[in-house]
C-alpha cells in the first residue's frame, strides 16, 4: 500500500501554482491523493482543499538557523507517525530528506542538487546546469520524467468550487458589468508595472467600454500603490482589495471577465482557476509562462532576460498593453 507526501518549501504562491502539474501528476501515477508539505504562506489549505489530488496540507516553515533542526525532528515525528512510503522533494532544500532518511522512509525521490543527493534513494538527478538554467516548473518535469514518473499535465489549474465561496466577502451580484482585476503589485519590485500607467490603462478601459469595475489587488504592505492609482484616475470604479484574504481574491478575480497584472502570484493564480489572464512582462524571461494560458503583453525589442531595474518597466507603453487587451477581447 502506498502512501505519497510531496514537500515544496518556497513560500510564494505563485511557485507553488506552478507545481501544481507535478503534484497531480505524482498523485495520479499512483492512483491516490497525497499529502503536501509547504510553508503556510502559500495559504495552501484554503486553495487546495477542492481539489482532490491532495488529502491533507502539513505546514512547515523552513526557517534557518536553529529552527534547521527543530523542524527536521517536526519533519521526522511526522513521517514516524504517518509511515509514508514515498517522499518526494520538489526543490533542492535537505531537511526534509534528512528526516524521511531517519523515519526509514523507502523511497525519497528529489532533484539531488548539492547536498540533496546524499539523504535520497533515486539515482537519477538534476545537474548544477539544470538548476541554473531551468525554471523551477522545468527543474520538477525533468527530475520527475528522469526517475520514470510520468507527467500528464504540465499547465496549472485549480478547482475552486462555487460552495467555497458562497459566504466569503465581498457580495458580488451577477449584473453584466464587465468585471477586471488589476494586480498591481509583487514581491519583486521590478517587476511592477507603474501606477499612472495602471491608472491610464484603466481609464481607456472604461472609456472604451471594456470594463464597468475594475478590483485592484495588492498585499497590505502595498496598499498605497493602490491608493496612488485611484487617485491618479480619478474614476470611482475601483475596488480596494489590499486587505483581502486568499479566497476573498480568489472571488473577486473569479468573477472577473478578465485579469491584467504584474508575474506575481495572483497573475497564476487568474490562469490557474481558468480566467482570461494577460501579464505584463518587461523585466523577466517571458519563457517562464510557457506552461500557462497566461497572455503575455511584452514591450518592442524584448529580450529574455531578467533587468533589476524598475525603470525598465517603462518601456512597456500603454498603448501596447491595451491593443493586446482589445484584440483578446473583440
């Protein structure tokens, strides 16, 4: 009899969404559900408990220095208890292979990049070239189909069931406005877009009538991003959503017609649960979003390659986001 735990440490959700392909593919060469571990950032209890390929979400923090230790015997205590049969590592971190090393866990499966390698039972690793030059989607199909896994979908995508959200705020009613979501911010400056252009965008939108009410989204830290673009549009169609929790986003961009926003996670969480998603790329390698529906809107003489520099962000004009809006849209 099997049993699967999958452990993914970074803490973003964006990183996560991306995984999600290599999680359902694990659970289904099995035929069962599995259990995820992950850092409770991802909020991955709540965006994954309608989605059947995962039974039961544990939380661990992957914190550094002396919590290395306490979270490796966390680690272990919890494979004692549940007796899996198979522990498979979605990214490079040790602990947990430590720990599924001392519980006697039989099969630790993971990239085996550094130190990794010594506390696995798979043969078959990631060189130091694949981890500098694949992308963490990328890193996880290749570490998987190297040890005979079989992968089934590559492109993220996300159940989140209507009774989930039916008592979540904010109220929505169905009244045929068009509906957008901006997300407007990311954890990386450089890749924000900037305000006026968000606000200027927004204002053509409505002006052309491709959208009644636009929700911006941001983390708390961020609310003023916000607040700069109400206030630089001047329109009353916005809708502050910086305070919101996960599945309150989730709502708001599920009842949207379409999403526009920085490479962060709420731009892969839009095209994970199926929304038209267009993402604004100037900074970054536009080639990450292959295994997505996200539409990519890049500036004239786009390189691949990744700039620091917020400032680079101005070269992708307004003009140019919207054109590609409309001609998705009509």
């Amino acid at each position: 009899m099997y049993k699967i735990a999958v452990v993914y440490s970074h803490h973003k959700l964006g990183d996560l969404i991306w995984q999600l392909p290599y999680i359902k593919s694990i659970s289904r060469n099995f035929k069962q559900s599995v259990t995820l571990i992950t850092r409770s950032k991802t909020q991955a209890k709540d965006i994954l408990k309608d989605n059947d390929f995962v039974n039961k979400v544990f939380y661990c923090e992957f914190r550094k220095k002396i919590w290395y230790f306490i979270e490796i015997l966390n680690l272990y205590l919890f494979f004692k208890k549940e007796k899996f049969s198979h522990v498979f590592i979605l990214d490079k971190i040790s602990r947990p292979a430590i720990a599924a090393k001392l519980a006697n866990i039989k099969n630790i499966i993971g990239p085996g990049i550094k130190n990794q390698k010594k506390w696995l039972t798979n043969k078959n690793f990631l060189t130091y070239e694949d981890y500098q030059n694949l992308d963490y989607s990328d890193q996880s199909k290749k570490m998987l189909e190297n040890n005979n896994y079989k992968i089934f979908e590559t492109i993220p995508s996300l159940i989140i069931k209507k009774e989930t959200l039916i008592n979540v705020e904010p109220k929505i009613e169905n009244n045929n406005e068009t509906t957008v979501s901006f997300g407007v911010d990311s954890f990386e400056l450089f890749k924000m877009w900037f305000e006026e252009n968000f606000a200027e965008l927004a204002n053509k939108l409505i002006n052309t009538n491709l959208a009644k009410k636009i929700y911006l989204i941001s983390s708390p830290k961020n609310q003023h991003v916000i607040k700069k673009i109400i206030h630089l549009s001047g329109k009353n169609v916005f809708h502050d959503c910086s305070s919101f929790n996960l599945l309150q986003v989730v709502k708001v961009i599920k009842h949207s017609n379409y999403f526009v926003g920085n490479n962060s996670g709420p731009l892969n969480l839009s095209s994970a649960l199926g929304v038209k998603t267009f993402g604004l790329i100037a900074n970054d390698r536009v080639t990450e979003l292959k295994n997505s529906n996200i539409i990519p809107i890049i500036p004239q003489g786009y390189k691949n390659e990744i700039n620091r520099d917020r400032e680079g962000m101005r070269r992708l004009d307004i003009e140019t986001v919207f054109n590609k809006i409309k001609s998705n849209l009509v």
